[in-house]
C-alpha cells in the first residue's frame, strides 16, 4: 500500500474526536495539570498560513508535554466580537452575528484539520452570552473598586458621517494641502473631537506592570516593548511666569530641569487652556487662531512623528520669565506639544534637545548651551555633563543639578508614565454592551450582577448613527429600562467595549467554561493558572498582553483569582510572509491558501514543512523547497515496515542508534527546536535504513514522530504494529545515560592517593558530573565515610578525593 495522507488523516481525526482523546484529563493524580495556550483566533472566516504555523507547532509541543507525563490543556476558542466583523457583515449583506457565526464553523473544521491536540469540549466564544456575561461581571467588578471612570478622550470624528472612527479606519490620503489623516469610507479628512468616554485606570499600575516584568519568563524585546509602552518619566515641574500678567502661571514638565539656564522659550499645545486668558494680550490673534484650527486636524500619531517638519507660531505680546534667569522669553504654540501628556507645556531647550533644535532652527530663536561636551553650532547636544553657562550651578553634574535647580525655582519633583488609562468605549454594535445604566436622579448605575448578561440586542441596522451614538441606541426598547436604585424610568448605556477586554481574561475562562454561576471556579482556576506557557505573536506585545495583566492584576485585588501575573512564560512565534517575501494579504493577492496546500500534501507534511524551517521565533517567507524532503521522509518512513523482523537477527547496533536520538529529539522539543528535532528524525532514519528492526525498536521511533506527525504516526502504530491504543496516550521513551557515551575513557579513583577503583566514563566530563558518577560508587563509599574534604579533578584521566 502507498502512503496516502488523505486516506488515513480524516480517519483518525474521526477515531480522536470519538475517543475524545483530547479533552483535559486532571484526575490523573501524578501527572502535573500544563496548560499551554495559544492566542485564539480572531473570527476573520478563514485561518492563515499565520495560524496553520502557530498552532501545529505549539501542538508539538503539547502532544510531546503529554507524553512526559502532564496532564496537558491544549485549548481554543475565538475571539468573535469586533470592527472587520462588522464591516465584512455590511459587504456580505449579512448580519455580524450570523458572518461570525458561519465563520466559526467553518475555522473550527480548518482547525481540526490541522490533527491538533485541541481540546474542544473547552471552547470558547467571547461573543457568546454565557461568555460575555462574565466579561460584564468583570467590568462591574472593577467599577465597583473605583477603576472605572468616565473621561474626556480625543476621538477621530469624520464630519461628514459624523462618526467615531477607530484609529483603524483612519487612513492617511495625500491633498491638497499636503498629507491628512482621512475617513476610511468617504474620504473627508479626519477631525480630532473629544468626547466622554468610559475608562479602565490601567495607569493606577503603571509601576506594578513596570516592576513586575522582571519575575517573568518572557523574551527581551516583549518587556522592553511593554516598558517603554508604560513609559516612566523621572522628572520635575516647574512654573513659569507670564510677564506683567502675574495672576497666571504656566507648569511645565521637564525630565532636564538641569537645562533650565538654557530654555529660551516656552511651547504651549494649540489646545492649552491658557491660550483663552491671555487671547487679550496677543497681538496676532487671527494667525493664532487659524493655527489651532489647523493643527486639530492632525491625529497625535502624526504631531509625534520626530521627523514631521515642526510648525508653529508666536504669540506676539506675551512673555513668560525663565524662573532661573529671570530673563523674558516668547512663548509659542506648536503642535509637536501634546496636550496629553505632561502639562501640555514645555520649557524649550534647544542646545540640549532634538525637536526643540529643529524647532529653533527653523523660526531663529536663540539657541543657548548650558551642558559643555557638544558642539552646539552643528547639532544639539543631549547628553548629560557639566552645567555651564548656568550662574552658581556651573561646573556641577547634571544629576546633581537635576535636584538642585529644582530646589532652586520651587519646582516639583515628578514621575510620569506615557502609559494613558484604557478607553474602553465604543460606538459600535458587535461588541459587548456596557453594563450601566443611566438615570436622571441616581446618574449611572451599574446593572446588578442577577440581571446580566445585558444581551446584545437583535438590530437590522448596526451602521453607527449620526452624532456619534452607538448603534444600540436604535434599539430603543432595549435602551428603556429601570434605574437599579429608585426603579424609576432610566436609560442603558449604549456603548460597547473594546474587544481586548473579551480577550483579556479568555484564558480564566478555559479552566471552566461552562460554569454559569462564577467566571470560573476556584478550585479549576488553581489547578491550572498562572498560564505556565503562552505562544503568540509580537503583535501582541503591548496592548493585548499589558491588558490581559492589568486585569489580571485587578481580579487578584479583588481576591478573585489568586495570582497577580497571567503568563509566567511566554514565546513569540515568527510572521510566514508571501512567496513575495512581504506580509500576506488580500490587496497584495500573495496568500497561500492553507486548505489547498493540506488537499494537496495532508496535514503531517505541512506540519512537518513548518517545524523544519527554522528557530520558531523567526519570520519565514513561505516556500515549497522543503516540502519535497518531507515528502520523501514520511515516505520512507511509510515503507520502512519492511524492514521489521521478530528474530535474534535484529540489529542490537540498533538500539544505541535510538537510544542516542530519544535525547536529542526530545531536548530539542522540550527546547523548542523543532526544525533540529525534524532534522534528528531524519538522521534517524538515515542510519536505521540498513538495519533491521524489531517491532519494539520501529514503534521508538513512532513516539518519537507522533508530535510531528501525528497521524501517520497514529496509522503505523496501529494498523502495522497492531497496538490497540492510541498512540497519543503513550509515554515518551525512555533513553539509558550510560549507552549514549561513544567516547569513553578510563577513569582512576584514588582516595588520599591511592587507587581504589577504575570505571568507564564518558570523555570531556565536567568535575562536577564527573563526582556524581563517583559518589556512587561502593568502593568508594567505604573509604570516604568521614567525608571529603578535597577533590582534585584531571579531566579524563583521574580524580583524588582527600578526607
Ligand atoms: C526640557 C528639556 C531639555 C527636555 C532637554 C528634554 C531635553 P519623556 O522622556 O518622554 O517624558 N515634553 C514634556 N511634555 C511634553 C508634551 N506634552 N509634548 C511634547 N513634549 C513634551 O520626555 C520629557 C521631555 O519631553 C520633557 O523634558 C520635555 O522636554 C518634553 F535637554 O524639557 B524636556
Ligand atoms: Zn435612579
């Protein structure tokens, strides 16, 4: 019979699903709870290369966890709620509920078609009520502890949909007027409007989701990203006068307050409420006014961009005194200031800062050094050094002068974080609703924890409304309701949640999904969270995994769950590019369909063509060049039942071959090297071919491939070799420490110089192996009674134990 992958595949995926073989086993006393989570998928209607990736090699490693003795939770769900949802609905002329409904079942099949380990009695769906229920119970939760709010945020506003957009559907067009920020859908350039919003304080742990990284487990650039994405800013206000106008002062928030000597300016956003009180002193109110509206049109990611030309403008007539020099200076208005952070107002230093250079530059405003070590003519100087220029505190190191000047003027020493708090609000239908309730008396109120889920009304028009409401609030008996407190006539909020908060907490609900009663059970969670193990992509560095801590770290504050970090380990697996070597997608038309390449080769084959590409955590541009190999692998594999004889003939070499790889496949596993794991098996193989083999020996190497590929593992073991059993419910081999060693030496024992014993022992063993070995020893044993006291250790040729 010829190897057929699509025969046998369907087959035993059938045969798992039936024995469901799968499924979570935690009773097994002696066999420790493991569960290794991968991101779920975003309901987008078909699973890509990206996925197919991902989830075949965290099956390996699941299947290989299994088989050295854990009780292992390998799950899946899908993250349903969400934008493209909706926009996919309105071009498909469906519903978001039923798109993503259809689109569940249809990843759900690609992903069985996968033979992964998955355990599907867990699934979940974050869009589903029973799900969603408790994603409301968490927010409740949280409100009641004071971390939620409502908040005033800039939102992009389209005015002519007169919408909310998501940063998403914010494009940027060339016009007229140089680059803008447009509407996705009808192209009028983007308007920045503030709106209230509903909040999360994610900020009240800024220091704790800092500090904390450092007790976890996860690669370098995922912390790095996660710091400065939290971005703590030692630093120091400091007020600055407004000449002859003594009633208003202007902070400022400087980490240099060691340049102060050197700010020759002072910068307001063109959104700082000062502007208003001193309108009557600028004598150039017209250009300052079209300025402001200019700069509203800009998003903050394009007023952040460092190399963006720096506009601005002065306000004629006004002047703010440097508190250090008492010297006048001219306050400007420039967009590079964020009003967002800090206090919307800067002491500009040109000498010593980049952007304040440029800015200088460009509008000729005097450029003064107070550090000495640049050369200031060409290019600022940004370093720290000695003060110059700077009255009693020159000479000094700015360190040192960072706490002096501060004393000096009055200033306050300041931390601040980048981090901003979690605007959780959105305008949308497919998402969770928020489970207040507004009433005219009692003002917002949150549903009680008896009456949820809120359930996402049924709505034939989920478009967003005009005026920036959500759509919910089309469905105007759903939003009628009584207050929770007098029971009076009230409103519910038709805002729904950012979808990160689905997905911030999926992972609790895996331990007991279909609990209707609590999010999940304590006794569950305990037996398998923290998370020991979580493999997903760099996307996810920041947002999803800083929210999935925070929340985390909010449940524990409320003793709801019992641990304050969700994912001890974390791995970041590579992006597959196109054949063209850019990102898959549809407007480049360079995705490779998954679905027609496991038509075509079967699943083992294309799981074996992932693993064998290389280090798990980098990028690979898709290719077939290695498909062929594998092909011929598992063909040869396929054939080699040939080669299985029952007699004294069998080749005893054979075992020391086994043996040998039993090690390096499974170090290589257990170390996440699988494309050194496939090439192992593959030498394998190699020096088997001209042996002959028992049954037991052949099935070794079937446990050694069942991770790999598990189906033609599955057939061979039981169709060939006749076992009964799965092979996914056996043991990783064992291999003999002593059999492994192919260059030994002699090795003389003395104790106290004289010669007691002579073993064998591997070449080039460590001192530190080397006296485990010996300890052991019987001879030894009987002359060492007294203890040791010194060892002296000649690599390969002897060891002297004083006592
Ligand atoms: C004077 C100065 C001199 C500054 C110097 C830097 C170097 P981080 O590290 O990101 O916290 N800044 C403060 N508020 C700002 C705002 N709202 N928009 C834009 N820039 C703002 O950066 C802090 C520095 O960024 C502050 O220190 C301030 O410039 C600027 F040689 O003050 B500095
Ligand atoms: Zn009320």
């Amino acid at each position: 019979m010829k190897y057929n992958p699509n025969k046998i595949e369907k087959k035993w995926q059938r045969y798992w699903e039936a024995k469901k073989l799968y499924d979570t086993k935690d009773s097994a006393k002696d066999r420790k709870n493991f569960m290794l989570l991968a991101e779920f998928p975003y309901t987008s209607g078909n699973l890509h290369m990206g996925h197919w990736f991902t989830y075949s090699i965290a099956d390996i490693y699941a299947r290989y966890l299994r088989m050295k003795g854990h009780n292992v939770m390998y799950p899946i769900g899908f993250d349903a709620f969400g934008l493209p949802a909706e926009n996919a609905a309105i071009k498909n002329k469906s519903t978001p509920n039923i798109w993503t409904k259809k689109n569940i079942k249809n990843m759900a099949k690609q992903l069985k078609s996968i033979g992964a380990a998955f355990d599907w009695s867990r699934v979940v769906d974050t869009s589903s009520p029973d799900y969603y229920k408790w994603t409301q119970w968490i927010f409740i939760k949280l409100y009641e502890k004071g971390l939620v709010y409502r908040g005033e945020t800039m939102v992009n506003w389209c005015p002519k949909d007169k919408t909310v957009l998501a940063n998403e559907q914010v494009i940027t067009r060339s016009t007229s007027s140089g680059q803008a920020a447009c509407c996705e859908r009808c192209d009028t350039p983007v308007e920045q409007k503030k709106l209230t919003q509903w909040m999360f304080k994610i900020t009240e742990f800024a220091d704790v989701l800092a500090n904390d990284l450092q007790n976890l487990n996860w690669p370098e650039d995922t912390k790095i990203a996660q710091i400065n994405w939290i971005g703590r800013s030692e630093g120091a206000t400091i007020n600055f006068e407004i000449s002859k106008f003594r009633n208003i002062e202007i902070p400022v928030f400087t980490t240099r307050p060691d340049t102060l000597f050197g700010a020759t300016y002072l910068v307001l956003a063109p959104e700082h409420p000062v502007i208003k009180n001193l309108e009557s002193r600028v004598k150039n109110l017209e250009e300052v006014r079209q300025y402001i509206e200019k700069a509203s049109h800009k998003t903050e990611l394009q007023r952040k961009e460092e190399a963006g030309e720096k506009t601005g403008v002065e306000l004629k007539g006004v002047k703010a005194i440097n508190p250090a020099t008492k010297e006048e200076i001219p306050v400007w208005v420039a967009d590079y200031v964020l009003e967002s952070y800090g206090t919307g107002a800067i002491m500009a230093v040109p000498a010593h800062d980049k952007r304040d250079y440029e800015f200088a530059k460009k509008f000729n405003l005097p450029i003064k050094e107070v550090i000495k070590g640049g050369n200031v003519a060409e290019e600022p100087y940004i370093d720290a050094g000695k003060l110059i220029n700077s009255g009693k505190f020159d000479g000094i190191d700015s360190e040192k002068a960072k706490r002096e000047i501060t004393n000096f003027v009055g200033g306050k020493k300041e931390t601040l974080y980048r981090l901003r708090d979690w605007i959780l609000s959105r305008q949308r239908y497919w998402g969770v609703p928020i489970p207040m309730i507004k009433c005219s008396k009692c003002g917002y109120q949150p549903v009680q924890e008896k009456d949820l889920p809120v359930k996402l009304p049924k709505l034939i028009d989920f478009l967003p409304v005009r005026g920036g409401k959500s759509p919910l609030a089309r469905a105007e008996k759903w939003v009628k309701t009584k207050c929770p407190k007098c029971g009076g006539v009230a409103e519910r909020e038709t805002d729904t949640m950012d979808t990160f908060v689905d997905s911030s907490w999926y992972f609790i609900r895996y331990t007991d999904p279909k609990n209707s009663k609590q999010l999940a059970d304590e006794k569950q969670m305990a037996k398998w969270l923290p998370v020991p193990l979580y493999i997903g992509g760099r996307e996810h560095n920041t947002m999803h995994l800083l929210y999935a801590r925070f929340i985390t770290k909010a449940l524990y504050n409320l003793g709801v769950v019992k641990f304050s970090e969700p994912f001890l380990s974390r791995r970041n697996h590579g992006v597959i590019m196109g054949p063209d070597g850019k990102r898959m997608s549809k407007s480049r038309g360079n995705i490779v369909d998954p679905d027609a390449e496991v038509a075509k080769y079967g699943a083992d084959m294309v799981r074996m063509n992932f693993a064998f590409l290389g280090p798990f955590e980098q990028d690979y541009v898709w290719n077939f060049s290695n498909i062929s190999g594998i092909s011929r692998f598992l063909n040869r594999v396929w054939n080699f039942i040939s080669k299985i004889k029952e007699s004294p003939k069998a080749d005893t070499k054979a075992d020391r071959i086994i043996n040998k790889y039993v090690k390096e496949v499974g170090d290589d596993i257990k170390d996440m090297q699988f494309n050194t794991g496939v090439s192992g098996l593959m030498k394998l193989l190699n020096e088997l071919e001209n042996k002959w083999l028992t049954k037991k020996q052949y099935g070794t190497f079937l446990k050694l491939l069942a991770p790999f590929a598990p189906h033609i593992a599955e057939e061979l073991w039981q169709e060939v070799l006749g076992n009964k059993n799965s092979i996914h419910l056996e043991e990783w081999p064992q291999y003999d420490e002593s059999l492994l060693f192919e260059d030994k030496v002699q090795l003389i024992i003395q104790v106290n110089g004289r010669v007691r014993d002579t073993i064998e022992v591997k070449k080039g063993l460590s001192e530190e192996e080397t006296k485990k070995i010996v300890f052991e020893s019987e001879k030894v044993k009987k002359h060492t009674t007294g203890g040791i006291k010194k060892v002296i250790y000649i690599q390969d040729k002897l060891i002297n134990l004083v006592t």
